[in-house]
C-alpha cells in the first residue's frame, strides 16, 4: 500500500483531503507534516519526491491539501495564512489521535512560514525545514500586486497565479500583512533546517539569510544551487529530501528496537510508473532500479547487481572471519564482480535462448603478508561462502499473495 487516502476536518467543519504516505514496511518510527506553497497541493511532484525521501528513512508523511484547494473542501477566497496554519494544526491533532504526533513539520514556500507558526502550538514537534520560505509572509503580496489596488477598492479580485485563476479578498491582504516570523523564530526552541536556491526568482535568497540571522541554534542552511523555486527538476526535489532525512534523524531518534518490529527481513515497493522501487532491510534502505535505457530512472543497482553485490559483501565477510579466526595477516579484501547470461559450455544448442545460464564473474584481490598456501586456501573458502553456496543450491521461494 504505497499511500492511505484520508480525510479529517478543519476548525471550521470542512473535509481536508490528504494522504499518509507510509515507509514500505509499514512502520514508521516518526511522523512528519507537510505544508506545500501557495496555491499548489499536495500531488505536486516535488511533494511526493521530499515525502518519499522521508519514507525511506523511516518516516510517514502526511501531506494534505488546504481548505479550497486541490480535493479539499471550502473556497480559497475564505482562507488566509492564518487559517493555513489553522489547518496544519489541525492536521498534527489528526495524526496526534489517530496514528502517533508529528515530530517534523515541513513547509515549502509559504508554507514554510507557516509550519514555523504553526509549531508554536505543537509542543511534541522536535524539528522544523523550511524550502524556499519567505520570510514575511507579506512577500507573497508580489504575486498579486497587479490586482492589489482592485482588492482593496473592491474588497475581493479575480488574479492568475501559475496560470491559474484565484479568488483573493481582502482579508487575505490583511492578514499577511500583519504576520511577522522574527519573533516566532527567535522562539522557535526547535532544530531548524532551511533549504534555499540562490537562484530562487519567486522567494529571494535574502529570505533564507534573514531568516537564519533571526533563528537560534540548533540551525542549519542548505543551499539549493541551481533550482527553481518550485523544484521542477526531480534531481532537486529528490535532493531536498535526502538532506532532511538525513538531518531530522539528528534530532528525531529511531528507538533501538523498531528493526524489530518488521515481519520479514526485507520489504519492498514499486509503484505503478517507472521501475524505481523502494527497499528496506530492518531499518536501512535502499533503491533498486533499471537503467534509462529500458525505462528505467536509474537511481538505483538493479535487482541483478543487488544479487551480485551480495555476493561480493558475503565473500569479503567470510574471507576477513576466516582470516581473523586464523590470525592471519589479511588487510583488506577488494572483490569485483560482474552477472551475465551466455550459453552453457557443453550444451549442444547454443542458438536455443534457454540454453543460457547465469555466470558471476567474481576477481577478488588480497591485500596482506599472506604466503602462497594462505592466499589458496582463502580462494577455497571464498567458493564455500553462504551466498555462493546458496546460489549454486536448489531453491524453493514460497510466495503468497495479500
């Protein structure tokens, strides 16, 4: 189950729509909440790309629509920045009741100046990343400054913001003028993370400056070199997400026991586009993809070379326990391998596909005061490692579906 399509109600009785995106063991050690831009929601690529970097952690991510946009109920000209962040609370006492209270919150844009107000009501929040945040949420005016002075003669204004038309009233105006974050970060009391692309044409970079200036420690800046301020290139988005995975595991703790709580020792996840699959192994994980030139996206080995490095790391393992075992000088061990199919040597029809086998070619090189009987001996036991004898034994795999 890649992702839960829920639904839970704001302050004012209208259905948030949102979806809680779980690590593929099911079983996140930590949640996080995550507030995407101005006027966007929460099917935006680079959401999903930043949710999935926290899944691979270990974290689940609620990502959410606000009221009046995407599937969410409620118009978008009733809302303000003050009722956004109504609305992320509210989204942290969903998770609070139903699965576990969010240690991360995350906001992209303006809602990155929105999660820093909102953890002001969250007390179990430990961590806060901003991506492309203003530091005045005013700064947002500039978008709609073609429409302003009809907004405040007429109190309401039709404006296109990403080439899509948005009914803004007054209010709104008010309200983000009125907001001011110095305070709010300088109380933070939270880890912060702020992620900023000096290239960044919608929210300056002197955003991401002002807002570090105003912060107390623990803080840290990431700069985005190159990206824009939406994060269109997945490389970006991909990026950003790895950078608060692995920065939140400093403030947020896995406890030592949830490698535990996995039913089987490897779990694993594709969804229905592409061939990037999510693996986790107790709590480590890792990619697994093909390359480009079968459709693949290539971030990660394909399921061949994660055979093939297995084999490798359980060779260097059982020649390094040997050698130790025997006290013997062996240094280090480098192992180079390659899988491919061809013909079996003494099979009559070479030209029949099924008349290929799988070959591992495996060269391994050792690095110590090793006299000539050692270094053979360790070539015999290379041959015994359990990978390698399990690969040339008979297997069984016992599958089911659920």
């Amino acid at each position: 189950m890649p992702s839960q399509k829920i639904e839970f109600q704001n302050a004012r009785g209208k259905k948030l729509a949102a979806r809680l995106e779980l690590p593929v063991d099911q079983r996140p050690y930590a949640y996080a909440l995550f507030a995407h831009c101005f006027t966007c929601n929460k099917n935006l690529t680079a959401v999903g790309n930043i949710s999935r970097a926290l899944n691979m952690k270990g974290i689940a991510v609620l990502r959410f629509d606000f009221t009046g946009l995407g599937e969410s109920e409620g118009e978008f000209a009733n809302t303000n920045f003050s009722s956004n962040v109504e609305d992320l609370v509210q989204a942290a006492r969903y998770l609070e009741e139903h699965h576990q209270a969010p240690a991360l919150l995350v906001g992209h844009s303006l809602g990155g100046a929105a999660v820093i107000c909102a953890a002001h009501e969250l007390p179990f929040v430990k961590a806060v990343a901003t991506i492309g945040a203003p530091y005045a949420p005013g700064h947002v005016g500039h978008l709609i400054a073609e429409s302003a002075q009809e907004i405040e003669e007429e109190g309401i204004a039709e404006v296109h913001i990403g080439g899509r038309p948005f009914t803004v009233k007054k209010h709104f105006l008010e309200d983000i003028r009125e907001q001011n974050l110095e305070p709010k970060l300088n109380r933070l009391g939270r880890a912060l993370l702020i992620l900023h692309s000096p290239q960044d044409m919608t929210v300056e970079i002197e955003n991401a400056a002002r807002m570090y200036r105003a912060a107390r420690h623990p803080k840290s800046f990431i700069s985005l070199d190159g990206a824009s301020h939406l994060l269109t290139e997945k490389e970006d988005s991909r990026y950003a997400g790895e950078v608060i995975a692995s920065w939140v595991g400093r403030y947020v703790r896995r406890p030592e026991k949830a490698a535990l709580k996995v039913q089987k020792e490897v779990a694993v996840r594709l969804g229905k586009e592409g061939f990037t699959t999510d693996v986790m192994v107790r709590h480590h994980s890792l990619t697994a993809d093909e390359p480009e030139s079968v459709g693949g996206n290539d971030y990660g080995p394909s399921p061949y070379e994660l055979v093939t490095a297995g084999l490798g790391a359980c060779t260097a393992m059982t020649l390094q326990m040997y050698a130790r075992r025997k006290k013997w000088p062996l240094k280090e061990v480098r192992i180079h391998l390659e899988h491919f199919k061809d013909h079996a040597e003494d099979f009559g029809n070479a030209e029949d596909p099924k008349s290929k086998i799988d070959y591992f070619s495996r060269s391994i090189e050792l690095d110590g005061e090793l006299d000539e009987e050692q270094r053979l001996k360790l070539l015999e036991i290379a041959n015994k490692c359990p990978v390698h004898r399990t690969l040339q034994s008979p297997i069984k795999i016992l599958t089911e579906l659920k």
